[in-house]
C-alpha cells in the first residue's frame, strides 16, 4: 500500500478540511505507482583520481608522543653528552616545565634487515620486518600540546571541528562493503585520546563519514542490538515507513545532505546487527592466528583484539581502521613525563608482537600490498629529561614509519639532528603526509575538497606534498 505523508506543517494547513479530507487525500494518493525512491547512499564505493596503490588504512595511534631516539632514532650524542644542558638551539620550549640535561636513551639499538635500519630492543618484533617498513625521522608538528596535536595528525588542523582523515577517504573512495561503516576507530580500554570524538567526527561534512567506534570485547557497538520486543520484521517495516516519509521530503529538499546520510545511516545500523558481530567475531580465527597476534596473553590481549579485528574488517572491505594504543592520561598513554623506562616498556610489550603478527597475517592473506599500515602519534618527546627519569612533548621532530601498501620497503627519510631536538634535515610535516596517504590511496589531495564557508576545504588545506621516497 502506498501512502503519502505529510509533514506537521502541511498536516495543520489540511486540518481545516477536517478528517474527511485527509481521508479523501488518502484514498487519492493510494495507488499511484511506487514509493519516492530513496537517496543515494553517501558510502556507495567510487573511483579514485587515478590507479591507487592500497584500498584500505591501518592507523596505529600511539597517543601520547612516542619517544623517537628511545625507538628509532639513535643519538649517540646523548650518551657522549649526559646530563650537560640543551644548548645552540635557542630558546627551549617544554610543555610542563623541569627541564634538565641530555638524557640518553636506557635501550640499546641495533641494525637490522638488509637495510639495515636501527631499531631499539623495545620493538624487537617490529624489527624483523624493516625491510618491508619506511621510516620518515623527519616529521614535525605545529603544537605541543595533546589537544591540537591530536587534532592536527587526525584531521590537519590544530581545530576542532573538521573532517578527519578517515572522512576524507570514505567521501572521497565510499566504501566497499554496505554492511559495515566505511570508518572504524578502536580506543586503549584505558581511556580515549584527549579531545574524544572530535579526532574521528565527519566535521562539517555529512554524518555518514564519521568514524563509528568498535570495542574490542563484548559487543563491538554499544545499543547496536535492539529491544527483545523489536523484531527484525518489525523493525524493518518501521525502517521502511521511516525510508518512505524521508524520502518524500528528499524529493522536495535535493540539497539536503544530511537527510541522505541520516536514511543511509539508519539502514546501515539495521544491517550491521549481524555483520558487525560477525566481523569481529575472533573465535572464527584459528588457535594459531590468535597465537600470532598476542592473544591469550595478559600483556598483548587487548592490542592484539584490535589488530586482528582489523584485519577482519579492512579484509571485508572497510577503508579505514584506527588503533588507539595508550588512553586517559600520563603513564596510561605513551605520554612519559617521568618513569619513560616504565612507561614506554609497558606500551611497547603491549604492541609489539601484535604489529608483527598484522604485517605477518596480511602477507600470507595477500592483503599486505593493497593495506596500508602507519605508525605514528601526535608528536615526539624532548631530548633532556623530565622529574629525572622523563621527557617532555616535542613538535619539532619525531618518527612515523609506514609499510604495506604501495610503500618502498627498507627506505629512511630525513634526520633529526644530532641530539634529537629538531628537524637537521628533509622535514616533513603532518601535511606531507596526509598528501602521502591519499596518494597511495589513488586520490590527488588537492583535488580532494569539500564546500564549506564559501571556499572549497582540503584535509591538506593550502599545502602539502607527497611523499615521493616512500612510494614504491
């Protein structure tokens, strides 16, 4: 039976007529062929600007700002220099104050792979598959504290309020399963990054390009099953009565984005009550493949869930997946203040074995070459120590590496300078980087944009290079 539906203002102008007319307007409309036809979906998948390299991303977030001569940075300068002051590179500037000498790293280094890469005995696992890794030493942010730190790798603005990266890759690709989101982000079970939701929020762009956030126990989306009351033959004839009056506002407002991602999303929630549970549902794994990712083990559980489940999703098509490791604040994140042999040995057990095992499983899969794996955080830390045994946060250089997806494997990019503190050479900012992803992913980033404010947004916005020593 085909119905119309009025809105409350049409609905108050008819009332005058009285009950019989409103029953006359009913047995008019019913008949008349077919519903309104419904938007198209936001998520419907499209091609890219050119041939891409991988389809899918792998984010590892170490939250916090990771410590690149403690990992993958060696400064033997540090340990020649123990304890003098930072000097002849201006005014030092540190986050929260007490700032002492050159403090060495407390993990030794050693090359590995035909590249032979140096690597710290914190990630000896990592280690093992350098030559399949590039390494950029020369990354640099615009702040050093959390916030917009956070803001500015996730989404290229120190702001709140913009589009995230896994936005601009689901408008810009859609995705490739309709029953899955395009965006899946992961939280340490800890705690979630400072600034929340905003970090993976779809901005200013419509809401079908926000990340939706998975658990890595129990149910993977909270209120994703309905009420025993509601049945799935129920609930989607409320579904469909919903799509229906929807769609006949669509029909008079085209423009309207949002209605289209808000009917896409409702359809979306109804599907993923069963594929979402099936795509995380690790005991479908065998006891060898949880093995390899940690699982099982105290230390490596949650980190390896997450990894796994994010092979099971890029493997069915989601384009995006982001892995928090580190939440709340100070010694639960990578964010070490004090204590950096504690902190950082903590977080780097808790990851290690499980990066390995994702490179690993994505190869025998043959899903390596078309996922694109970053590691990274918001920033690095300081050269000098903190209350003694830490480091303060530091914007002005710090290690990404990246593998996996159109990536030249065993390449180094840049370098710190002798102690740590600054870019020396080849700096690469956040960016560069952005405009590296998309490229690989097939999308030119300058002609990647959305209307917003009168002008046509970038996530590069006015600048930014590809990274072209990295691409295989």
């Amino acid at each position: 039976m085909n119905q119309r539906f009025y809105s409350r203002r049409e609905l108050l102008a008819r009332a005058g007529g009285g009950i019989g007319s409103l029953a006359l307007a009913d047995l008019l409309t019913r008949g008349q062929a077919g519903a309104a036809t419904a938007p198209t979906n936001p998520l419907a998948p499209r091609k890219p600007h050119f041939t891409a390299k991988a389809k899918a991303v792998i984010s590892i977030f170490c939250y916090g700002g990771v410590s690149h001569m403690d990992t993958f940075d060696p400064k033997e300068e540090l340990y020649r220099r123990r304890g003098e002051a930072l000097s002849g590179k201006g005014n030092v500037v540190v986050s929260q104050g007490n700032p002492g000498g050159l403090m060495p790293s407390p993990w030794k280094f050693r090359k590995y792979g035909q590249c032979g890469m140096d690597v710290s005995e914190l990630f000896p696992k990592v280690a093992e598959h350098v030559d399949d890794v590039a390494f950029i030493r020369s990354m640099y942010s615009l702040s050093n504290d959390h916030g917009p730190a956070l803001f500015q790798m996730n989404t290229g603005s120190v702001l709140p309020g913009h589009p995230s990266m896994g936005s601009w890759l689901t408008y810009g690709l859609g995705s490739e399963n309709e029953n899955l989101p395009g965006y899946v982000v992961f939280t340490d079970p800890r705690g979630g990054p400072i600034g929340g939701a905003p970090n993976w929020m779809n901005g200013y762009m419509p809401a079908s390009y926000q990340g939706t956030q998975f658990r890595s126990t129990g149910d993977p989306i909270v209120d994703l099953k309905p009420s025993t009351e509601m049945t799935p033959e129920r609930q989607r004839r409320w579904l469909d009565l919903l799509a229906n009056m929807n769609a006949e506002h669509a029909k008079k407002n085209p423009e309207d984005t949002e209605l289209s991602a808000r009917i896409a999303s409702y359809e979306l929630a109804f599907r993923m009550q069963t594929h979402a549970l099936d795509a995380v549902d690790l005991n479908k794994e065998s006891e060898a493949t949880r093995k390899l990712y940690g699982i099982g083990n105290d230390v490596t559980e949650y980190f390896g869930r997450q990894c796994l489940m994010a092979r099971r999703l890029v493997e069915r098509g989601v384009r995006m997946v982001q892995l928090y490791s580190g939440g709340g604040n100070f010694q639960t994140s990578w964010d070490a203040h004090w204590e950096i042999v504690e902190n950082h040995g903590q977080h780097a057990a808790e990851t290690d074995g499980p990066i390995a095992g994702l490179i690993k499983d994505l190869k025998s899969r043959g899903l390596f070459d078309s996922t694109l794996i970053i590691w990274h955080g918001e920033f690095g830390r300081m050269p000098i120590s903190q209350r003694m045994s830490g480091r303060d946060h530091n914007p002005y250089v710090f290690t990404v590496w990246l593998a996996g997806g159109g990536i030249k494997g065993g390449a180094l990019v840049g370098s710190s300078d002798e102690f740590g503190y600054k870019v020396a050479e080849n700096g690469k900012s956040v960016n560069d980087l952005h405009a590296t992803i998309l490229h690989l992913m097939g999308m030119n980033h300058e002609k990647l944009t959305y209307p917003h404010n009168g002008r046509q947004m970038r996530l590069t916005d006015v600048s930014g290079n590809a990274i072209r020593e990295i691409i295989a």
